[in-house]
C-alpha cells in the first residue's frame, strides 16, 4: 500500500516524531481539491521507462516529433529520449518519459567560479542596477582569470508595476526575464538618433547610491525603451520568428503584462473576467492591444538576447526558485495546477525555530501529472535556456514539500509526497539536452536516502562551510562546496560581530551563540586563530576549499571584498531590513583589480578545467 499523499507523521529537525493535526491535514487536501480522507488520484498518465524494456499496457507510440511507431508492448531499443505519447489500448493517452535517468557531469570537472546577485553587480555605466551587459563584462574578465561558471541569481521577471519586487526568489514567472536586467545602451547604440540622454543621466545617477532603487529605475528603463522601440532596426529582422518560435506563452506573458499596467499587479485583485487566460475579455483586450503586446515581446526578446551573449564566455548556472509569486504571471495561467490556497515553507528547525511560509503556491501533485507535466517541463527548460548548469533551491521538494494552508501559522503544515521519480527523470533529461550541471540546494532536514538518491542521478549536492562539521578535506566529490549563501551572514559579518548588529536592528533578538559557531566553524575549517584579519581568513578558507575534492567551489564576490552585510536576513521585512537592495560597494571596473579580490582569485585558481 503506498503512503498517503499528506503525511500523518514526520521527524524534525530535532529527531523527534511529530503527528500532524487532522486540521492540517484536511486544510492541506482541501487546498488540492481532495476531500477529507480522500487520497490523490493515481491515475496512470504518466510513466517512465528506460528504452528495451516492457510496458505495462500496450498501445500506438506517438514519439515526441509526432511520429507513430505503431502498436507496441515495449520500449524500442532505439527510441530517442524525449517526452512520448503511448496510446493505450485501454483507451488512456499516456506520457511515456524515456530519458537518460542522470543529469549531465562532465568527466573530470573541476571548476571554480562566483556566486552572484545580478543586481548587487553594478558597473559605471549601470542604470541603477546590475544588467545584462554587466553580466557579459563579469563572464568575459571571469573567464580570463580562469574561472569556470558564473553562479547568478534568479533572473526571473517580478509582477509588472511602478515598484518591483526586490527577492528574486518572488518572482511573477520563471519562464521570461526581467526588463530591470536588460541593458539599455546596446539597443540605444544602434538607434542613435533617439535622445535618451536625461533618462540615462538620472538612471546612472543612482549608482550614486548604494542602495537599489527598483522603482526608479523601471520607470527610467522603461521610458526608454518605449522610445527605442518606435524606431529599433532590429526589430523587423528577427522579432517575429523569435516570437513564433517562443509561441503562445510569450504572448501570455505579454498579454499578462498589458493587463497588470491597466489593473495593477496581483490578478487575483482583477475584475473577474480578466482572472482566466483562456477567457473572451482576455482575447478582446489581446486583439486590441497588439502595440503594447508587441512592446513586451520586444523587451522579452532583447533580454533573451542579451542572456545568450552574457552566457557565453562561461558557463552560466542558473538559479531556479522554490515558487512564483501566486499573484503573478505563473500562478495566472497555470490555476488549474497550482494549490492557490497553501504556500510551500519548512517546519520549525534551528535556524527557524517557528518554522517559515515562504508565500509561494505549489504544484498539485496529480493535477501536474495530469498536464503531462508541461509546467514543471516548461520551468526547467526556460531556466537552462542559454544556461551550462542549473542550481534547484531546495531540491528536497522534488521528494516532500511542506504545504501550510492559508492563513494557519508556518508550523500548522503537513508534509506532501511528491512523484519523485517523474520529476527527477524530467530533471535529468532537460539536464541531458542542455549538457547542463545540476546543483541540488539539499540544506536543513534531509529526509533518509534523499541524498544517496541524489547522488545515483548525478545532481551535485550543496556543501557549505557554515553548516559542515567536517573539514573540506571531507566534503563528497560530487558537491558545489562554497563559504555562504544569500541567506546567511558573510565572513566579515562573522569576524566583525557586526552581523549581530545588523539582527538587532532589524528587530530580531540576536543570536549570539549562533554566530559564535559559524565563527568557529570558519576558523577550525581554515586552520586559523582567533584575531586573523577578515582578508587573511577569506583567503585562506578559498584555499582550503580549492583543494577539496568537490568538483566546484564557488566564492561570493560579497566576501572577496569583505562586504559585512548580508544579502537577505530571513525572517525580516521593509522598512527594518532592506534585503536584496544592497549593492556591491565599488563597481565592477574597481572590483576586478581590488586587491582582496585578486587574493581570492589566487587561491582558487589551484583547481582546474571547465
């Protein structure tokens, strides 16, 4: 007997054994349309099997280019991988997933490369925040140093509207990225006679400042891209077959974006006959906006341009997020797959001991696998778009994700089972058509055999100084080893104390006893004493670390120039804490010859290959 979809039991981060309260339980089946003590349906749409071998139920093979094999009752030996149609003669139209079942590892890599925040990454001739060309300036000078990847963050677009959301893990979509990113002087350099010289001016200027103003500079990006736009020479040549080429969800995405400048952000808040995509409004707004759609595609594909070419002097790891925002562009057109009515988060733990509701709608399980899994296919595939590897935040929800139900508190969740198999196989196909890396985030509680699961599919483990109770040394082979995250204090915010001073700013009652451990941590991982200066400790951990064995060890560049704020401190909002909103302190033409930063670089160019 299989387990039920909802958990009724679960161990903590405290090895204790927890029941989950019936009203969690029925709150979270409610959420995905089951009633209670009703089990998801487990219908056989959906299965996997590896080419030669037999299938459960015979059918026509529809191969995913369309063409029949014919009648069979087993797996041809030559068939390609792919996502295939078995027309079964019990009359289900099934998916057939035929894949390589593990990710794509290059023989004898050995590679290290930056952690970054796009946005923090800003150069002289920025608008206001990191862009696209940044991007491609940072890959080219990493490249020549030797480093082997470029670890960026999310790029995903946040809701339309006068004032962007900072987290880039909040994204509106995961599918089309944001127009704050897209460089404005490349499309201003071959459309000379357009005067954009007063947005520019008071878009540079905000580099003035170390903090991020989103809303100023969409505003400025935007009036200047609609007066390039009018007359952009490139656009005739090859927007419209890039257009047909990204198909109906470009067009969504563009629609989405017209409707939020006229109803403001957040669908759910729209009258309700614009709230269904597929509605007669939505298609009478479509056909009589077609300028302001055509702009949004226009922007959209100038970004993805500028991706493909910021991708190119070095590979190029994606950041894929938990979730979307579930007022945004994902959670409008994809309802019917989508659990509105939960968010995914974690139990209480050591780090959260009131655990976390990280407000973002998971997938139903059997409503995605009845989609064929189309969703979760389309994310992955537009996250290694123009990508040599893809980093999955919290991996562990392909095998259990933690479901609190709208408006209970972030500890009155339940566990719900996910079709592991299924997802991973997917994984690892898009893996193996893109040759990508994949970098699995499997921190916090990690459920048995989660990670030797992992392992067996190819997908790196994450491996962080600060968590680790062993020296480097002892860090597995096929892991991304690095100091920190985002999410976590930097070295100098350790050394320095000072991360305890920004925690109690923030209105959060300090964790001294914390920090003191990943202090100790930092120290006993590079063999040094108490008083070592912030620079020496860096460096010496980044040495360390490059002669681990992990096959990739990636350096923030938050931590080469001993920056002791962190990026983001969960558990905080605005106005307390500014999270995401914080810039580099000096630009990129003075980061590539700051001293701190070259020692790092020292130390890590030990290792070697791609």
């Amino acid at each position: 007997m299989s387990e039920p979809i909802v958990a009724a039991e679960y161990t903590d981060a405290f090895d204790r054994r927890r029941t989950v309260a019936p009203e969690a339980r029925t709150a979270v089946l409610a959420a995905m349309g089951l009633e209670p003590g009703e089990d998801a349906p487990d219908r056989p749409v959906v299965a996997v099997a590896p080419r030669g071998t037999a299938l459960p139920d015979a059918g026509e093979l529809l191969l995913e280019d369309r063409t029949s094999l014919g009648h069979v009752d087993a797996v041809p030996a030559d068939v390609p991988y792919g996502y295939h149609r078995l027309l079964r003669d019990d009359g289900i139209d099934q998916l057939l997933i035929t894949g390589p079942g593990r990710c794509s590892l290059p023989r004898g890599l050995r590679a290290w490369g930056w952690a970054i925040q796009l946005a923090a990454t800003r150069s002289r001739s920025s608008w206001g925040i990191g862009d696209l060309d940044d991007l491609r300036r940072l890959s080219e000078w990493s490249a020549s140093v030797g480093a082997g990847f470029l670890a960026v963050s999310p790029l995903g677009a946040p809701n339309p509207g006068p004032s962007p959301e900072p987290s880039p893990y909040y994204p509106s979509t995961r599918r089309f990225g944001s127009p704050l990113h897209v460089a404005v002087d490349p499309i201003a350099a071959v459309s000379p006679t357009v005067d954009i010289g007063d947005l520019a001016a008071r878009a540079r200027a905000l580099n003035a400042e170390r903090r991020i103003d989103r809303a100023a500079v969409i505003a400025a990006k935007l009036a200047a891209l609609e007066r390039l736009r009018a007359v952009d020479p490139a656009a005739d040549e090859g927007l419209t077959s890039w257009r047909a080429e990204r198909g109906e969800p470009l067009e969504r995405w563009a629609i989405f974006s017209v409707l939020s400048e006229r109803l403001g952000p957040g669908w759910q808040s729209w009258p309700e006959h614009y709230r269904n995509p597929a509605g007669h409004a939505v298609r009478e707004l479509a056909a009589a906006s077609s300028d302001r759609i055509g702009f949004h595609s226009w922007v959209a594909w100038h970004f993805d341009h500028q991706l493909a070419a910021a991708s190119a002097p070095v590979r190029r790891v994606a950041d894929m997020p938990v979730g979307v925002d579930p007022g945004g562009f994902d959670a409008w057109d994809w309802q019917d797959q989508l659990a509105i009515g939960a968010s995914v988060g974690a139990p209480p733990d050591r780090f959260n001991t009131a655990g976390q509701n990280w407000g973002l709608p998971p997938f139903i399980p059997h409503r995605l696998r009845e989609a064929h899994y189309r969703p979760f296919i389309d994310t992955i595939r537009a996250q290694l778009r123009h990508a040599g590897g893809l980093r999955i935040d919290h991996v562990l929800g392909l095998f259990r994700q933690w479901w609190v139900p709208r408006g209970a508190g972030p500890a009155d969740g339940a566990y719900v089972r996910q079709p592991t198999d299924e997802l991973l196989e997917i994984v690892a196909l898009e893996s193996h058509r893109a040759r990508a890396i994949v970098v699995g985030e499997d921190l916090g509680t990690v459920p048995s055999g989660v990670r030797e699961e992992l392992r067996r599919r190819r997908l790196l483990s994450t491996r962080l100084v600060l968590f680790e109770r062993v020296p480097p040394a002892r860090y597995p082979r096929q892991a991304m080893a690095a100091v920190t995250t985002h999410d976590l204090p930097t070295v100098a915010g350790i050394l320095a104390g000072s991360d305890l001073d920004d925690q109690r700013r923030a209105g959060i009652e300090p964790d001294r006893a914390g920090l003191d451990l990943l202090r100790r941590r930092l120290l006993e991982a590079a063999g040094l004493e108490t008083g070592t200066s912030i620079t020496e400790a860096v460096t010496a951990i980044h040495r360390e670390l490059a002669a681990a064995p992990p096959v990739m060890v990636a350096a923030t560049l938050d931590d080469a120039l001993g920056v002791e704020e962190r990026t983001n401190l969960p558990g905080t909002v605005s106005p307390q804490r500014d999270n995401w909103n914080l810039a580099l302190p000096v630009p990129l033409e003075e980061l590539v010859e700051t001293p701190s930063v070259r020692a790092v670089i020292d130390a890590l160019r030990r290792r070697r290959g791609r």
